[in-house]
C-alpha cells in the first residue's frame, strides 16, 4: 500500500538500483558534458540534461518511498525542500570545488540533507523510518539536478561562467522551479492507493525530458552550449516518456473511456 | 524618471495583473487544483466517481511559478536575440501554457489510474474538454504576470531579471489564488448538496456535488459559476497587491533620498492598518447579519 497510507511503498526496482542510476547516471553527464564539449564541440552539452533526468528520475522516486508514509500534501513541500538544499550545495560546490566541484557538491549536499533528515526526525519527532536516507537522496538528487541543467545551458560548471550566464541572468530560477517539480510532480500526479512505481517513473521521465527542452531554450543563446540539439533530444524524449505514461495509465486504471456516464450502484459494489 | 510615466507604469501593471488573477483563479477552478483537490480526490473513495478534472499538479504557487518562470525564460532568451518584447512575451506564454497543459493531462491521468479500487474511470473527453480551457487560462494569467514583470524590470528598472521576477510573481498570483478564490470554490460549490453556511461535517467529506443543472457536472460548470465572483474577487486582491505595493514607492520615490525613502515605508505601514481594519470590520458585519451557525430543530432534539 502506497499513498495516503502509512507504509513502505511496493518496488519493482530496488532502490538502491535507482541512488546507483542517479549518482552515476548524473555524474557521468555532467562530466561527459563538460570534457565533450571540450573535446568534440558545444553541441555535447546536451549530456548534461541526460545527466540531469537520472537525478530527477532518482528524486521523484525518491519522494515517492518518503511520502508514502502518509505525507500527502507534503508532497510539494518536500520537492521545494530538495531544491532548496540543492541550491545551496550546489553553488557551494562548483565555487570552491574546480574541477571536483559537482563531486563536492554532491558530497555536500548529502550532509545538508542529512541534517535536514536528522532535524526532521530527532527535533520535529515526524518519526518517518526512512527520514534520514530519503532526506540525503532528496538533497543530492536536487543537486545533480541543478548542476546537470546548468551544464546544459552554459556546456561547463566553471563557476564564473554559470554565475554570468545562470544566477545573474535569473535562469537559476526556472531550473528551480522546474526541476523541483520534475521531482515532486511524478509521485503527487499519481498519489492513490494504485499508484505504481514504474508508471510514477516514467512520468518522472516525461517531465525532466521539458526541463530539458527549457535548458535547450537557454542554451541556445549562451556561446558555450548548444540548443537545437538539446531541444530536439528533449522532445524525443518527451515523447517516449507521455506515450510510456500512457501505456501504463491504460494497463493500470480501471477503465479508460472515450465518453460516459458514471459507473453505476451496481458497479460500484 | 518622471512621477507621471511611472503613476501610468503602475496603472498598466495594476491593470494586468487584475486580469492575470482573475484568469488565475479560474484556471485553478477548472482543473480543482490546490484545496479543493483534497475533495475531489476524497470523491471515489467514498464511493463517488466523478467526471471532474483533478489538476494535482501542486499548490498553486509553484505550478504558476512554473509557468511564469517558463514563460519569463523564454521571453527573456527572446528579447536577447532583438525579438520584439510583445512577440517574446505572447511566445513565452505560449510555451508556458504548452507545458502547463501536460502537467495537466498527467495528473488526470495518474490520479485517476491510482483510484483504480475504487473504480474512478479515467474519461478521455474530460481531458480533451477541460485541458485547452486549463491552457487557455493560463496563457492569460503567464502573459500578464510576463506584462507586469518586462515593465518592472525595464520602465522601472528593477535590479532583478526577468525570468526571476516573473517566478516571484507567480509565486505571488498562486498564493493570492489560493487565499482568495479557492474559498468561492471550495466551500460553496463543491458542497452546495449541503446548507448553507453549515461547515463541512466528516460524514460529508467527498460527497460534492457530481451532477449539474444538466448533466454531470464538470470543472468548465465550476469555472463558470467561480467567474461570478471567485475570479474576479481574486484578480482585484492580486491587482490592489501589485497597485499598492507599487504605489507607495511611485509617488514617495525612495531615490530623491532617504527621507522620502522612509515615508514610503510609513505609507506601507498605514495602507496594511486601513486593510486590517477594514477587513475586521467586515468579518464583524457579516457575522452580525447572518449569525452563528443555527441547529437545525432535528439536531435540537438529539442533542436535549
């Protein structure tokens, strides 16, 4: 039983797969992005948002194993929190870290979020078993987020440039706002009792794929980045990830109707 | 800059963002977003099934944040590659509505594929009926707040950007929405099956009213019914938010000096006093003239 329980959720996929596919999934881009475009050319830049889907995907699923134990309208809270932390690791570690810098905010943002995680539990006593973990997987996840788009829009995470190009010029916020709810969105669109794990997933998908068409739009005014070739990879996925949603949608809900009226007494019972 | 030009700055403003309130709101009644969602997702458990739309796609500060921030991005990437402002801003709403509309359809549809227990249908037309209108809302309410946000950020020449300002401002129309309009909404039309006034007892929770004057009721009835007064009421609070805040630092502009600076921040001070009052005044005329709750002589009887 998931949503609006109070219980663990039912995984097909270990999570543990999912922090693996996150952390890697996310680095790997990230970096990939950076070295490729200096090696083969700006239009590589879009290897940060792929980067930057995995930490979505992880997130959502993510807050989709911590709100299960009863959190409903926390639901949103809790990927404005992910950010939130992710912001501040995430400026913390590229301006100090250099080239290591996404690893130390990574590295960062797993202690903010698990002090958050431990506040949470020790202080405000929500007494959530897995408040810890989640909290430090929600917290990096909205780091690799952060990091992964930013990449997208400028082709590099030199801090001096993504401060130029990202913070100064207010597309921090966009990347916040949509990544937060690229994270948040997956589990609270599909919060109910028959809520499954590989349909939230996919939808996860499908929204990280826009985040990375708005990166695309960015990125195709700064020098350093590529946009076409991001906005074109986005809508493809985009378009795996709804068609797959509805797959799952059509296999999973009572019915799926073109017109009709309500189900009758008879039904119901 | 002139006190003239900016008094018609301001007005422009007020202006827009009264409309991008109203149309806020009605957006958000379309798909029962934000509180009344707790209802219409309660609905089916309780055996209702229903043909209304669940936007679920958050509170309705970061979904207009969203949209905002999308459309302000998009706008503002515009205007650096000399596409003319009205252009950049109709194409960003444009695009911001565009990805309003899937976050729309795929709340629909995982709430209701979630509810599968409780036999809740997922009804194709109500996406294909309620979705262009969800659309349709929010291209007004993102193209005014992008309307509100360029003047700010060029004729009055606020240090932040444009994308942030127009993610500051839909955080603002959402909470405004939210505050104001999902009152109209939620309390009375979701529960007209019940007295008026009467509050919402527990063994009605999820009972709203799933059939309409013809037909099973929908969210495109509720928006018209919001419109008569949720929508409009919430475009003048957002409008009389960005007017007065706005307003006090146009006509006592802090830059001629730090003097004038503070009496700005003293004129703040009083229009929040007269809101206050005002606002006590009327809750204690509407309490006088309608009263307390009365028991029905039914409830009279059990309880003696």
């Amino acid at each position: 039983m998931s949503a609006g329980g109070s219980g663990a959720a039912a995984e097909a996929i270990p999570q543990n797969n999912i922090i693996a596919f996150g952390v890697a999934g996310g680095l790997i881009g990230i970096y990939a992005a950076y070295f490729l475009v200096d090696i083969a050319g700006q239009y590589m830049s879009f290897i940060g948002a792929l980067g930057a889907i995995c930490g979505m995907i992880w997130g959502a699923a993510a807050v989709r194993r911590v709100a299960s134990y009863g959190l409903g309208t926390g639901v949103p809270s809790i990927g404005m929190l992910a950010l939130g932390m992710g912001v501040l690791a995430a400026t913390f570690g590229l301006a100090v870290g250099g080239i290591a810098g996404p690893v130390l905010a990574v590295i960062s943002a797993a202690i903010i979020g698990l002090m958050v995680g431990i506040l949470a539990n020790k202080v405000l006593k929500m007494g959530i078993p897995i408040m810890e973990v989640s909290m430090t997987e929600i917290a990096t996840a909205g780091t690799i987020t952060i990091v992964g788009l930013a990449v997208a829009m400028t082709g590099t995470f030199d801090f001096a440039v993504i401060l130029e190009q990202v913070i100064t010029t207010g597309y921090i916020a966009v990347i916040f706002i949509a990544g937060g709810l690229a994270i948040l969105h997956p589990f609270n669109a599909n919060l109910g009792p028959d809520e499954k794990q590989d349909r939230t997933l996919m939808c996860g998908l499908e929204k990280g794929a826009i985040t990375m068409i708005i990166a695309g739009i960015v990125a195709s005014v700064n020098e350093g980045a590529s946009g076409a070739l991001t906005i074109l990879i986005g809508l493809a996925l985009w378009y795996i990830g709804f068609s797959g949603y509805y797959d799952r949608v059509k296999r999973d809900a009572y019915d799926v109707v073109g017109s009709g009226l309500l189900p009758s007494k008879e039904e119901l019972e | 800059m002139e006190p003239l030009t900016g008094m018609g700055v301001l007005a422009l403003m007020g202006a827009a963002a009264t409309i991008a309130g109203a149309s806020e709101d009605l957006e958000s009644d379309v798909g029962s977003q934000s509180n009344p969602n707790s209802q219409v997702q309660l609905a089916p458990q309780m055996m209702y099934p229903h043909r209304i739309h669940s936007k679920a796609v958050s509170g309705e500060p970061p979904s207009n944040a969203l949209m905002c921030a999308i459309g302000g991005t998009t706008a503002s990437v515009l205007v650096s590659t000399g596409a003319s402002a009205a252009l950049a801003l109709a194409i960003g709403a444009i695009v911001a509505a565009t990805i309003h509309g899937t976050y729309a359809a795929t709340s629909y549809l995982g709430r209701s594929a979630s509810q599968k227990r409780f036999k809740q249908p997922v009804y194709l037309d109500v996406m294909r009926s309620h979705i262009p209108v969800i659309m349709g809302y929010s291209f007004i309410t993102t193209f005014c707040i992008l309307v509100v946000s360029y003047l700010m950020a060029t004729v009055l020449a606020h240090p932040f950007p444009l994308p942030l300002l127009a993610f500051i401002w839909g955080i603002t129309v959402g909470a405004v929405g939210s505050s104001t309009g999902d009152v109209h909404y939620g309390a009375e039309r979701q529960f007209q099956n019940v007295e008026y006034g009467s509050g919402l007892n527990a063994a009605n929770s999820g009972n709203i009213v799933r059939k309409a004057e013809s037909g099973l009721r929908n969210g495109i009835d509720n928006s018209w019914f919001c419109a008569k007064f949720g929508g409009p009421v919430t475009g003048l609070a957002f409008g009389m938010t960005v007017f007065l805040s706005g307003w006090i630092t146009a006509v006592f502009d802090p830059s001629r000096g730090d003097a004038i600076g503070w009496v700005s921040v003293i004129a703040g001070v009083i229009i929040v006093l007269i809101l206050i009052l005002w606002n006590r005044n009327i809750e204690v005329a509407a309490r006088k003239a309608y009263g307390t709750y009365k028991e029905d002589e039914n409830e009279a009887e059990v309880a003696a």
